[in-house]
C-alpha cells in the first residue's frame, strides 16, 4: 500500500514537535506539506492579549487561517491532516476537510484542561477529529467523554537529527554550558520549590526556557531560550539534568523525557509511572526524586560520583535510542491505525 500524503497544522523549527513530525514524514520518503500554525497569530499586541485572555486563547486570524488549511488541503490532496497541540483550525474548516474524505488526526501536545491553555474553540472541534493522540493518560477519558471518535495513548518522542550528544567546542562554550544542574522549561509556579534547595544547598544551577526571571529564588540562574545546537552542548555540559513533569498538565512525562537521555544527559527525573515504565529500577538508568528533599540528597550522591553518571547516563541512552522512541516511530503508528 502507497504511504499516505500528508498536510502538517504545526510549528517548524529544530524545537518544535511539529518540525520534528515533518522531518520524520521527509526520512520515511513520505510526501508531505505544511501550514504553519503561527500564521492564525499575528496582529497587533492588544488585540493579540485581549483575544488570548478574553476570548478563550482565541488566534486573531483563527477563521482565515482554517480557510488557508482548506485551500491548502485542496491544492496538495492529502490522505490525512495532522495537527498538533492546541490546533488553530476551527470546527467549520474542519468539517469541510472531514467532508473531503480526509482523515484528521491530532497530537494532542498540550493538556486542554489546564488553565493556561484551555480553549473552547478548539474543544468544540475534537469531535470532528477521527483520532487524537495523547502523550497524557490522564486526558483520555476526558477527551472520550469530549466527543473524540477514538483516542490512545502515544508519547512523545526524540528526534535523531536533533537530540544527539554534542560537547561545547571551545573554551568560552565550555564556560558557557558548565553547571551542576541543568533544567530546560517553562518556570511553573510549582516548579520553583524544586529549583530553590539546590540554590540554598549550594549547587549551581543553570535554568533555560521562559519565565524564570519572574521569580527572586530563581532570576539569577535564569538563562534564557536555547536552540537545538544550544539545547546539546548545554545537555553534555551539565553533570545532572532534571526530568521534570509539568503538573498542571498533567503530565506523567515530558518531551526532555526522551530527547535528554538521546542527547547523552545524566538525568534525575521526578518519578512517575510514566518514567518508571521507560527507565526502570532505582538507579538502573536514572535517579528519581518524589520530594524536595530528594532531589538536593540525589544531586549531591551524583556529583560525588562520575563515574556513576556516565554510567546512567549510557544505560538511559540505550534505552531511548534502542526502544523505537524517534518520532518517525510515533508518526508511523499515527499513519498505521485505522479509527475503530
């Protein structure tokens, strides 16, 4: 059978699941297109804020940007649509795509029950949706009961042209990216008391991703964004890299889950069902941390021992890389299964 055409709704771009799903498609030989979903969100800053925060996280250009979706749809011909996160189409687009005889499929990237990214228009079209991929088993009652035609689990993944080891080159690099503890994300409010006793306990912390300047405890170690060649020299130049979760998306991994262990790093990762299912025993591939206390007694047991780090960290890349964890793998399950 002929693989399937596809046309991506996603972001592009080294960090993205999006552009990770799209190189994926262009590896496996499968022909495919793209509408790049930040085209619904230009306009000027009010309108953007007012909209964002009064209207539901509503994009400016929400219905232009579905018609775009349409024209595109009809133009390249695609098997299927796939969309990820919070998509920008709304529910009329989708159904003229849905009457076209195109499968929809969404990768659910984003908890739509957190409060922080909770739209009703975007809820309003799930039922549209033939199948919805969540990388969160606490969302897939919710989703059934939302209306979703069918709904399973698939997590995220690594992609092996982005998430490899790379050491920093030069002196200044190396400078740059040396730290004891590495944390790449968003700075949740609940994050913060996890961050703050490796501070006080003396171990130097480096925090990359947005919003760490808000809060006193962590503004100092606040590094700003990284891109995918930053993302791996800071990964190989830290001794421990944090695995954390984010709570209110109810999360029982994340995507550093997978792309930390592929890029070479040491992690210690909040335990979960999810990351015990992945890694194992105590120890075996990681250390995990359940308190805050953990994770001060965790750090300091693994900077006292390198050895031990590269062990982990040699033994936690075995297992990502061995075990069909790239996002080619997750695409093709996407494209393989037939709603019920």
């Amino acid at each position: 059978m002929a693989a399937p055409r596809i046309l991506f709704v996603a972001e592009p771009g080294e960090t993205h699941v999006g552009g990770h799903l799209v190189e994926a498609a262009a590896a496996l030989g499968i022909a495919s297109d793209l509408c790049d979903r930040r085209e619904a969100y230009p306009g000027g800053v009010v309108r953007r804020r007012v909209l964002w925060w009064l209207a539901g996280r509503r994009p400016a250009r929400l219905a232009r940007f579905g018609r775009a979706v349409v024209a595109a749809a009809r133009r390249s011909t695609p098997d299927v649509v796939i969309t990820t996160g919070i998509a920008p189409v709304d529910r009329s687009s989708l159904e003229i795509l849905s009457g076209q005889g195109i499968r929809l499929v969404n990768f659910l990237t984003d908890d739509p029950w957190n409060r922080a990214h909770y739209a009703p228009w975007f809820l309003a079209g799930l039922p549209v949706y033939d199948h919805v991929w969540s990388p969160r088993e606490a969302a897939i009652d919710d989703l059934r009961r939302a209306g979703v035609r069918q709904v399973d689990y698939l997590p995220f993944a690594y992609s092996p042209a982005v998430h490899y080891p790379e050491a920093p080159a030069t002196d200044a690099e190396r400078e740059r990216y040396d730290t004891d503890v590495l944390l790449v994300g968003g700075a949740d409010a609940d994050r913060v008391p996890l961050v703050a006793p490796l501070v006080r306990a003396g171990v130097s912390v480096a925090l990359y991703g947005g919003y760490w300047q808000r809060y006193a405890a962590t503004r100092p170690y606040a590094k700003g964004l990284l891109d995918a060649e930053g993302l791996r020299k800071a990964t190989s130049g830290a001794r421990v890299c944090l695995g954390l979760v984010r709570r209110a998306n109810r999360d029982g991994h994340s995507m550093r889950t997978f792309e930390v262990p592929a890029m070479g790093g040491c992690m210690l990762v909040e335990r979960t069902h999810d990351h015990e299912q992945l890694f194992g025993p105590e120890n075996e591939a990681v250390l995990y941390f359940t308190t805050t206390d953990d994770i001060v007694d965790r750090v300091r047991w693994l900077l006292d021992r390198p050895a031990d780090r590269a062990r982990l960290a040699a033994a936690a890349r075995a297992r990502i890389t061995g075990g069909r964890h790239t996002y080619g793998d997750r695409l093709a399950v996407m494209l393989a299964t037939r709603a019920a």
